[in-house]
C-alpha cells in the first residue's frame, strides 16, 4: 500500500516562511515524479512546483521565485521551501506522487493535505 504524507503547514505572518514536507513509502517501483498541488477555499486544485525524475523542475508563475522544490538522495521525500509567504498563498497543500507501476500506465496518489495559513 503506497502512502503519501504531507507534513509542516502552519499559520504564518505574511512575509514568513515555511518549509513542507512529503514522504512517500510503500514502494519499490520507480516514482516518475512528485509535486506539490494547493486548494483555496472555493478555488479548483492548483499546481504549484513539480520535479521529475530527471530533476527538471516546473513552478506556477504565481509562486515562482519564492517556493523552491527539491527532494532527497533516494528520490522518496520532497520539500517545498516556502519564502515571502503572502496571504493568497493561504490553502491546503496537497502532495502528489506518480508511479510507474506497469509498462505503459502511470498511478497518481495523493496525500491528504497540510494547511498553510498566511495573514495579512
């Protein structure tokens, strides 16, 4: 059973930063590639920063330049460093893992969230 965790939300003062957390276990198939997703309250789920297993690293322009995302040696843990924190970037992140567990077909998990809340 793959889990997905998502750890280090909080409520911060506009300005401060954050560092996430997500770990994912359960597997030994290859993970194609992690991200990080965020959902504000009556908004549809958005992307905010995926890395590949190449490394290749991709950033909503709404974040770009503030977050960073990166992952650990084994390729199993990935963190979003969250700096200059506005409170529009108040949401519930999720973490996503894609897992190539067949030739041809990709599995997507997710975590359950962690919120991060920012006031002005």
């Amino acid at each position: 059973q793959v889990q997905v965790v998502e750890s280090g939300g909080g409520l911060v003062q506009a300005g401060g930063s954050l560092r996430l957390s997500c770990a994912a276990s359960g597997t030994n198939f290859s993970i194609e590639a992690m991200g990080w997703y965020r959902e504000a309250p009556g908004k549809e789920r958005e992307l905010v920063a995926t890395i590949l297993r190449g490394g290749n690293t991709n950033y909503a322009d709404a974040v770009k330049g503030r977050f960073t995302i990166s992952r650990d040696n084994a390729k199993t843990t990935v963190y979003l460093e969250m700096i200059s924190l506005k409170p529009e970037d108040t949401a519930v992140y999720y973490c996503n893992v894609v897992i190539r567990e067949r030739p041809t077909i990709s599995f997507r998990y997710w975590g359950r969230g962690t919120q991060v809340t920012v006031s002005g």
